[in-house]
C-alpha cells in the first residue's frame, strides 16, 4: 500500500524456490505476547512484549530483502528479565550462532518502550580477578514515556542506538559488598557505538571502631 512504498519497505523472497512472502504484517491482542527470546532470556523465563506500528497510521512490519531483513516498529516491554550480551552456550568458543548471525544480519527500525517490571541481569568477569571474581548486577529499568529507538544493522556497523533508560532500584555486587542503586541513566547517542553511563550506587561498612561510613561506586571513564 501508500505507506509500504513510502518507507521503501521490500518483499521477502526465498530465493532457493522463488516463494514471495511478501510484506509480513504482524499484529497482536492488547494484553501483549508472552514469549521467551532466545540467547536474551534465560531458558525457561519469559516476557511480555506488545507490538505496535512505529507511527498510527502503520503496523509492525517483518520485510525484506531475505539477506538484510527489515524490522519496523513499536515494541512495549513488560515483566522480563533480560541480559546482553547473549548468553553463550558453545562451551566458551566464541562463535556465533544461528541466532545471533540472523539478529546481526537484520535491518532494524525499531523503538522499544517499557511500562515496568523490567530487570536487566549480568555477572562479569572482574578485571581485578586476584581481588573479586565477577561483578554482579541486578537493575531493574524505570518506565518512562521515552523510547529507545534502533538503527542499523550490525553486520555492516551502521547499528546505533538513541534515547536513554533511567534505573533507581536495583544492587551491584562488588568485592563482596552489595550496593544499591541510588540512579543510574544510561545515554545512547546515534554518534558513538557506546552509552555514557552516569550516576551511583551506595553502600554502608562499619570500620574497626563500629563508625557506620558509605562508599560509593560510580562509572569511570578513562
């Protein structure tokens, strides 16, 4: 239709056998889908994602070309624990999987929200490894009326990321001290590969004479 041409969307063709899928327009009921994305989420947890068009005169779209995919639209994410980068499940080799090779490969023009009740998890390997093993997070992201929004595709590095997210709960845990959240906003600007992350995390040690003192983590940047 009128609006499929004027964002110059393309058919999705398997060229093996020559089958046209066309444009796929994909739709969902109000409440959202309950799912798990697989490399993203934990075997057996899952989410709640609602799919809308990125304005309101469009719908979600799943369009090709078949090698470079193109992904359009408004998600809404609710009640998910997510961690990136993907967990690997190779045994530690490093290659990428069917999944991760088909993500990479795909165009995407996408805004995501989230109304709540999201959790962002990790546990990194700390630098320091003589001092602490891993360092632990546990963050959960405010809502916030502001989107991220996704550009690009990965596999030729126009990917970026624009829009910021906003936590005030959540724990770090650091050289077996757990801190806790006071704020933390993570930026993404279109101009740089990676956010700024500003903000601080506070915990509270007695010293030798029982004195209550707080210490506080915050980003670093060299």
């Amino acid at each position: 239709d009128n609006d499929e041409k004027k964002i110059n969307l393309m058919p999705m063709v398997l060229k093996d056998d020559g089958l046209n899928l066309g444009i796929l327009i994909i739709e969902n009921e109000e409440k959202g889908i309950k799912l798990n994305i697989p490399y993203l989420m934990e075997k057996g947890e899952t989410g709640v994602i609602s799919l809308k068009g990125k304005n309101p005169v469009e719908k979600f779209y799943f369009a090709g070309p078949r090698e470079n995919p193109v992904v359009r639209g408004r998600i809404d994410v609710k009640k998910m624990d997510f961690t990136y980068p993907f967990i690997r499940t190779g045994g530690g080799s490093g290659k990428r999987n069917i999944v991760e090779k088909f993500i990479e490969s795909i165009y995407w023009d996408l805004v995501a929200y989230t109304s709540g009740d999201v959790r962002y998890y990790r546990a990194e390997p700390n630098r320091f490894s003589t001092i602490a093993d891993n360092v632990y997070l546990n963050i959960s992201v405010d809502a916030s009326g502001e989107g991220l929004e996704f550009k690009g595709s990965a596999s030729d590095g126009s990917f970026r990321i624009n829009g910021r997210i906003v936590s005030t709960r959540g724990t770090i845990e650091f050289w077996d001290l757990i801190f806790r959240v006071e704020r933390f906003e993570v930026a993404f600007n279109e101009m740089n590969k990676f956010p700024r992350i500003t903000g601080r995390a506070k915990t509270t040690i007695r010293d030798s004479t029982d004195f209550p003192r707080d210490i506080y983590l915050v980003p670093y940047y060299k």
